[in-house]
C-alpha cells in the first residue's frame, strides 16, 4: 500500500447497534474500492473485519478490526466496532482511534438503543458524524420512519442530503438534496436522471433548511443567502464539513450495503466532507521537560503515538495497533516506550487488513497502522524517542462490574489458563482477573454475560483449555454481638516434655469492623509470664483468618487475656497459641456469632420512563433507595445501598428491563449484620461444601 500525507487520510469508525449492517457495509466498501475482488458474507463467516473464530461462529463483530481502502487518492482507515453493549470496550478503544464516525442504521429496525448509545458516545467525544441507512433493499424498509425517528431525538441536527427515489416500491435510486441532481442505481455504478416530481418538493424543503444552515457559517454568506445569491459547489461543500466538523450537521445517507447500492455516494462524501486528522486535536507531555506537546498530527514535529489496541492471536502473533499523532514512523526507527522505559528498533511497520499484514516503508502523523512484537507493549502505551519522550493520557474505558468465579477442568491447566487470559486481557481491556485469596477464589470481570461466555469459548477453541463459570463465593465476614467470658487450655503429655497452655479471656465488640481484632492483657501475679503474650497474639491472628461460623474472616473482635496458668518445663510459646485458638473458637461461639455481609453503593443512569421498575426491582433485590438525580437526556441517576448478593445477575436483568438502555457502577461502602435467614442459608451451605469436600 501506498504511504498517504495527513491529509489524504481519514479515519472513521462504523458504529451502531448490534445487528445493524457495520460488517456488510465494510464489505462493500472493500469491494468498490479494489480491496477485494467478491464480498464477504457475515452468514457465511468470510468478511474482513470478522475474523475469529468466535466471530465467524457467533456471526457478529467481537473485536474492533481496520480495514484501510483507498478512494479518490485518499485513504480511508475503516473501523469495524462491535455493536453489542458487552463489547463496548472495543467501540471505544476505535472511537480513541478515530476522528469521525458512520452511524449505521437498519432501515427496517429503525433507531435502536444502540443508535443512541454510538451517538452519545460521538457526544463525549466529539466526533463528526454521517449517518447511514441501510438495507433499503429489504421489505418493509422505511427511509421515511428512520428520518421522523431521527428528527424526534435530534432536532434539526440530522440532516437528509439525499432522498430516495421509489419505482415499483422499491428504491431504485437517490436524489442529491444540495446540488439538486438525481440518480438511478445500475449494479454498483450510477447513472443521471431527472428528478422525480414526486421527490421534488421534499428536496426542496430539506435543501432551504441546510442552506440556511450553512449560510451561517459567516456573516458573509448569510447576507449573500438573503440576498438570493447562489453559492458556488466548492462553497457550499467547504460550508458543509465546517458544519459536520462543528456538530451542527449531521449528514443522512442511505442505501443498500448487500447490493453496494448507495455506497459509492457515502465515500465521495467521506472524501468530500469528513475531517483529515489535521483538524483533530491531541496533545501529550513530554516526561523530560515536564512541557506540554501539542501534536496535533503535525509531521514536521518529532514522531509521537499511542497504542490504541492490540491483537494477542495464537496464529497470527501480536501487533500492537497504533495511532501516529506526530512526525513520521519509518522502518527500523527506534522508538522509546515511556510507560516501560523501554527503547528498541521497531523493526517493520505494516497496515492490517483485518489480520492481515501490508508492510509499508512509513506512516504520517494521523495514519493508523502496526508494529509487532514490541517488547512488553501494552494498549495505552506512547510511544516516541528517547530524546523527546511523550506520554498521552489513557482515554476512558468502561469498566466491567459482571464478574464470576472460574475453576479449571483439569488443575493441570492452572498455569496455561493464566497465560491464555493474561494475553486476552491484552487485548481486551474489559477483562480483568482478580486473584481473591481470602475466599480462595478467582475471579474474571467483563461487560456482561455473554461477554464472559465468549471469553470461556476463546479459551477452550483457541487455547484448548476449559474452565466452569459459576456464581462466585460472596466476600462476608464474622464477627460477634456479645461478651463471652471463657478459657482454653491445650495440655499433651507424651513422655519427655509435655505441653502446656492455659489462657482465660474475654471475647467482645471492639467496636471497629475495619480491623480484624484488638487485643489487650490485664494479668496480674504473672500467672502467664509477659514472654507468652506475643503467642497469644499469634494465635489470635490466625484464628480470625477463619471465623468459627462458617469459615469467613472475622472482623471487630476484642480479645483481652486476664488470666491463665503455666507450667515451667512444659509450657512454651506453641502450647500458649494453641491455648488461645480453642479459647477463641470457643468465646466466638457463646458471643452471640453473627455474619456480615457486604454492602455496595449502585447507581443506576435509566431514562425517567424506567425508573419505577428499576426501583422495584432493587427493593427485590434488599436494596435500600437513597435517592434520585435528574441528569442530562431526560435520565434519572438512582442511588441505593444494596447487598453484595444483588450484583449477581443484575447486568441481564437491567438491560431487559430497560431495553438496554440502563448503566450502572457499584462500589463497595460497608458491612453490615446479615438477616437471620440468610445467615442460615449461608451457614448451611458452607457446612455442606465442607462437607462435600470443596471446601479447603
């Protein structure tokens, strides 16, 4: 492939709902442009941009994937996102990547939640964006209903620049709205025509209200445009990526991807109208001087980038994807990490296709390509020189709150399923794995169920190991509500010296849930000698690691050694521990032992529609609603102290009951006494585990 100035580059993510049409349009871009000679089909598993196996298993895109095409000498870098909410992760990583955006549409299924969500998510970045409507091919497709669905949500921002033209109830060509010209579809090709009369008064009323809006871009214009002027087609193109860049227009197209129908029109406009990176600003700091560097994507400055993905496959390698923010990447530059303190040759330099690898000698500021094999790299890493090291700071990506616990097949696999879910968590920064010793588990968080159902299909198909997903173990705590006054004696006798270890103590509240225990002694007449005291501290340490009720640690325990005896020969510091251990099990026992369970603050972000179910549903779940927030889009912010317990599950049940339009977060705040029947549930089923030996 040839190397492109700045300029001459684009670069667009293709968002929207799941299901939409993102992977189908990528595939006649592809096609139309000389990429490929046939396209793909996502039924048939044979696309680009989806090309794992659990991509082509599952047909839906999983994994943000680039596929550069050239059209009109300018190269555009096309980022196929997934569109389910599970997968969010990658759309922001490529949105990172990206300095406009194509919203998809299916023409038949309207605006979806996932419309709104990839538009919110142009919002929080400011990215300019198109939208397209597609498979206007299908049955029941309705141009008419997406633009009533969009002018509901959006105003006047979205603005219709085409219109179709029907014959036979089937689309069968388009009408541009600003130059007033009309075309029928002839295979992948367009040839002119008249426009329809039926067309010619909507053209008419959609074309004032762009022409209005372009004309206040300056004040010249605006008085030209009152004064009947007609504006020039450079001017009123150059007036119309001023207003996409600004946000105050969003361009509607249409078409049908299968048949590359209306597609050559949304690259000419692609070309015509999205912005070069040069129009996109981005600025780091250069570690060294401590200085601001403003890059943006300026390659006479020196050579700056960030890694914005990275792809750990076992077939392919590793290539860590990234975006040049300044100066120029050649073959063989040796580049510094700043994250690793790590400099080395970056060896070649290549575009992907998918997966697959197109060496090229460069890439200018603003292009988007691949180095592989770097040493320790990782998604979020700057790269630059040892001389001016730069560093970009990580953009935001959601983070995972679904989470279960993964027990291995077969043990012998322990270490290859660490190493299999180290280099997917490379990938994915949505996966995270949490080591939880105190409960003797280990856990793996990501975006939703079948996020962590894929995550176990990756394992088995491409790593060949299996694991179970269960409902993980809940993280409570022991402790006691009374005072209980007792002893522990440890005596054995077995010829020689024996042993011997005597302690009475007071078991109580310390009063504090943040420490595990306070001890104190008040013996008097050294009836236990000052050199057995740091025993039974010893021994109240362990104890509390698992408490007498069901094995969970104890917390807020006070422990107080006021009396005790001893024995000259046969006593010693293990005898005074093991004293205390069966004192404390004991005392723990008579004390009034109680669980505590963990308590989360949740917030819930749902439009003001579902706020009722959203409630009822926490009271389900024991949680105690502390409140409302009325935030921007006509949402509600609900807080509510909740049970650990009613995380499980919580991810599905939102989205059904919210048609997947709900978030939320949680964080841990408190414990607090568990009711008396989940005591007992817990307890019970502790018991049975140990039991049943699966408990350690």
């Amino acid at each position: 492939m040839n190397v492109f100035t700045t300029d001459k580059i684009r670069n667009v993510v293709l968002l929207g709902h799941g299901g939409s049409g993102k992977t189908t349009l990528t595939e006649a871009m592809a096609l139309l442009s000389g990429v490929t000679t046939r396209m793909g089909k996502v039924t048939e598993g044979n696309t680009i941009s989806d090309y794992s196996k659990e991509e082509q298993k599952r047909h839906f895109t999983i994994s943000a994937a680039v596929v550069p095409i050239v059209w009109q000498n300018v190269k555009i870098n096309v980022i196929d996102s997934p569109g389910y909410f599970d997968f969010v992760g990658e759309a922001e990583e490529a949105v990172s990547a990206a300095s406009a955006a194509i919203i998809v549409i299916d023409a038949k299924s309207g605006v979806e939640v996932g419309t709104i969500r990839a538009w919110e998510l142009c919002e929080k970045y400011k990215l300019p964006r198109m939208i397209f409507v597609t498979a206007m091919d299908v049955d029941n497709a309705s141009y008419a209903n997406v633009c009533k669905q969009l002018a509901e949500l959006y105003s006047t921002k979205v603005a219709p620049v085409h219109l179709p033209i029907y014959e036979n109830e089937k689309c069968s060509g388009s009408v541009n709205v600003l130059f007033e010209k009309a075309y029928k579809w002839k295979d992948k090709d367009l040839v002119a025509c008249d426009v329809p009369e039926a067309v010619a008064d909507d053209m008419a009323s959609y074309r004032d209200a762009i022409m209005e809006t372009l004309a206040s871009t300056s004040e010249e214009m605006m008085d030209r445009y009152f004064a009947g002027e007609a504006f020039s087609e450079a001017e009123i193109n150059e007036a119309m990526q001023s207003n996409i860049i600004d946000g105050t227009i969003v361009p509607l197209l249409f078409g049908s991807s299968v048949l590359c129908q209306g597609v050559k029109t949304l690259l000419d406009d692609i070309v015509a109208y999205m912005p070069s990176p040069l129009t996109h600003e981005v600025s780091g700091k250069n570690t060294k001087s401590g200085a601001e560097f403003v890059a943006n994507h300026d390659s006479s400055k020196v050579k700056s980038a960030y890694i914005w993905k990275t792809i750990v496959d076992p077939f392919i390698g590793k290539y860590s994807l990234i975006k040049v923010n300044s100066g120029i990447f050649r073959t063989d530059d040796m580049i510094y990490n700043e994250a690793r303190d790590i400099e080395e040759k970056c060896g070649k330099i290549y575009v992907l296709q998918g997966n697959k690898p197109i060496e090229v000698k460069e890439l200018h500021a603003g292009d988007i390509g691949a180095l592989a094999k770097l040493t320790d790299a990782a998604t979020g890493n700057s790269l630059s020189t040892k001389a001016d090291p730069i560093k970009y700071e990580p953009w935001e990506i959601s983070t995972p709150y679904t989470y279960k616990r993964y027990i291995p097949k077969n043990k012998g696999d322990i270490d290859k399923i660490s190493q299999a879910l180290q280099k997917m968590s490379a990938e994915d920064m949505t996966i995270r794995i949490k080591n939880d010793a105190e409960n003797r588990q280990t856990l793996i968080y990501g975006m939703g169920d079948m996020h962590l159902d894929i995550v176990q299909s990756r394992l088995k198909n491409e790593y060949k190991v299996d694991i179970d997903l269960i409902t993980p173990r809940v993280a409570y705590r022991e402790t006691l509500k009374k005072k209980a006054d007792v002893e522990g004696k440890h005596k054995k006798q077995s010829g020689g010296h024996g042993q011997y270890g005597h302690v009475k103590m007071i078991f109580e509240p310390s009063g504090d849930l943040e420490t595990a225990y306070v001890y104190e002694q008040t013996v008097v007449g050294g009836t236990v000698p000052r050199n057995y005291y740091p025993a039974v501290d010893k021994g109240l340490a362990e104890s509390v690691l698992k408490g007498p009720l069901a094995g969970y640690p104890v917390v807020g325990v006070k422990g107080t050694l006021y009396d005790g005896s001893y024995h000259a020969v046969d006593s010693s510091e293990m005898a005074f521990k093991l004293a205390t251990i069966l004192a404390f099990k004991k005392g723990f026992m008579e004390a009034g032992p109680v669980l505590l369970e963990p308590i989360v603050l949740i917030k819930v972000t749902v439009p003001d529609a579902y706020a009722g179910d959203v409630m009822g549903d926490l009271n389900k779940r024991r949680g105690r609603v502390l409140g409302m927030n009325h935030t921007s889009g006509g949402k509600q912010v609900i807080e509510a102290d909740m049970p650990m317990t009613g995380v499980q599950g919580y991810c599905t049940d939102l989205r059904s009951m919210t048609g997947g339009r709900g978030d939320y977060s949680y964080e841990f705040v408190r414990y607090e006494q568990a009711p008396s029947d989940i005591q007992e549930k817990e307890v019970a089923a502790r018991v049975q585990a140990m039991a049943d030996g699966e408990e350690e």
